[in-house]
C-alpha cells in the first residue's frame, strides 16, 4: 500500500499510527464552516456572526474528529489482528487507513469490514 498519499501532510501520531490531512480536506472542511456559519443566523437570530462561526468551527472539528475515530477504530481492529497499519488519510469525504499488507485470513478480513458496517 501506499506510505504517504501524494498530496497529504502529517499532523499527528496517535497509537504510533502516522494522521494525514490530504489538501482536499482543507477545502471541505472550509465549506462545511461557511455552511453552518450562513445557516446559524437564520436558526439562531440572537447570536453574533463571531459567535456563529466559532460554533460552525467546532461542529465541524468535531465532524472530521468522528472520521477520524472512525478510522483509527478500524485501524486498531486490524492492528488486533496483527496487521500493520502505516498511516491514515482524511479526504475529501472520508479517510482510509493504510494497511502494509493485506489481512492475512478470512477472520480478519470479516471482523475489519464488520466494523465497517456498524460505525
């Protein structure tokens, strides 16, 4: 598999496994902060713009946090199963975490995509 997707930066290191940002995340991530900010007024009349944007700042950390823990979660299950995960990788509209090689049974492979279906 891929060590470091082309166009991707290292922002962290969690469980010795290596979190990436690709340039495309950054786009989203600004998208979905204007979004919420434009749609707060009109839900909430009484805040401020500052305030609004702050809260559509968080919500969306907290979004692309979920992502993140979603992967991290299959990226722990495969490393249970002693397959070695390098790095993972936010998208534009998801992540993948990079495995070094492919699950080494049946088992395995199950277990991963079952935790797939149920996060």
């Amino acid at each position: 598999m891929l060590r470091n997707v082309p166009g991707s930066v290292r922002i962290a290191r969690l469980f010795g496994i290596d979190i990436n940002i690709h340039f495309s995340w950054i786009l989203i991530f600004f998208l979905v902060v204007l979004n919420l900010a434009d749609s707060f007024p009109q839900q909430f009349p009484q805040w401020s713009n500052q305030k609004g944007l702050v809260v559509a700042s968080i919500t969306a950390f907290l979004f692309f946090g979920s992502v993140l823990g979603h992967e991290l979660a299959h990226s722990l299950v495969a490393r249970r199963f002693q397959m070695s995960v390098s790095s993972i990788t936010l998208f534009l509209l998801g992540g993948v975490a990079n495995l070094r090689k492919e699950p080494p049974s049946v088992t395995s492979r199950r277990s991963t995509s079952t935790l797939r279906r149920s996060t």
